[in-house]
C-alpha cells in the first residue's frame, strides 16, 4: 500500500502548483486510502524535521537510480544530505519515498519549504556541494526538480 500518492491535474489531497509552469498541479495525497488507485504511488523511507504540516512551499527532486546503486544513495542520504537540507534556513523538514509502480524516477525527495528561494541560500548551496555529494551524483541517472506552492 502506498504512503504518499501523486496524482497529476484533479485529486484529493492538498494542491501544489509548479511555480515555473502553473498548468502543472500536483495533488498530494499522503496515507492515501486504500481505494486511491489513480496516481503515482509511492512508499515511504525517510523523513527529518516538521512534515507533519503542510507547507507554504515544496521543493521536489526525483531521481532515477539503478537498483544495484540503491545502497549507496541511501547510506548518502541517511548521514548527509538528508540532515544537511532539513537544517538550512528556510527548510522545514523533507521526506523520502520510492517508487512502487516500477517506473522513472524511482525516488522522490520532497522538502517542505517556508519560502521558495530557500534552496538558494548559501547553506543550501553549501550542502549541495560536498565530496560525498561529488561522488554519488554519477549515480543519477536522471534528475528532476520543481519548486511548487501550496494552493489555497
């Protein structure tokens, strides 16, 4: 069963709005019930910091990682960049999921976000950037990233 369910357009859920292209909505819908069959599904893995309130602001990376290099990625996450992001000023906490329908991106990171240039500050930067950081990114086979406001 899915923790967090995504459905692109209409749904139920809270809405996010791409800020770079507005026709793209998001509805997250998170402990999904479990007739929820439209969408993408996700499951959870981690989370750092207050997500158990909606946000102003969600910045979101999807990744698509090889199964083999799964390992890795998480060990990263986990002790660094997890823990780094959720501390810069600006960042309310993140969460992270995998991919339950087997499709790309099979990971999805989601931090939650006071205001929508938090993932500029120095800090964040800073966190980007570290040789941990310079090692995995090979590992991406492809990555994704949208900053989406929260609709009232």
């Amino acid at each position: 069963m899915a923790d967090l369910l995504i459905q692109q357009g209409q749904g139920a859920g809270l809405r996010y709005q791409d800020l770079e292209n507005p026709a793209d909505t998001w509805h997250w819908l998170e402990a999904p019930p479990a007739d929820a069959r439209e969408g993408i599904p996700y499951a959870f893995i981690a989370s750092l910091g207050d997500v158990s309130r909606p946000a102003p602001f969600l910045y979101t990376v999807e990744l698509d990682i090889a199964e083999a290099d799964l390992p890795a990625i998480f060990e990263w996450y986990e002790q660094e960049h997890l823990p780094m992001l959720t501390s810069c000023p600006g960042c309310i906490g993140g969460t992270r999921y995998r991919r339950l329908d087997g499709g790309a991106p099979n990971l999805l990171a989601a931090y939650r976000f006071e205001r929508p240039e938090a993932n500029q500050t120095p800090e964040w930067i800073a966190a980007r950037s570290t040789p941990w950081t310079e090692r995995v990114r090979p590992m991406f086979r492809s990555s994704r990233r949208f900053t989406r406001r929260l609709l009232a």
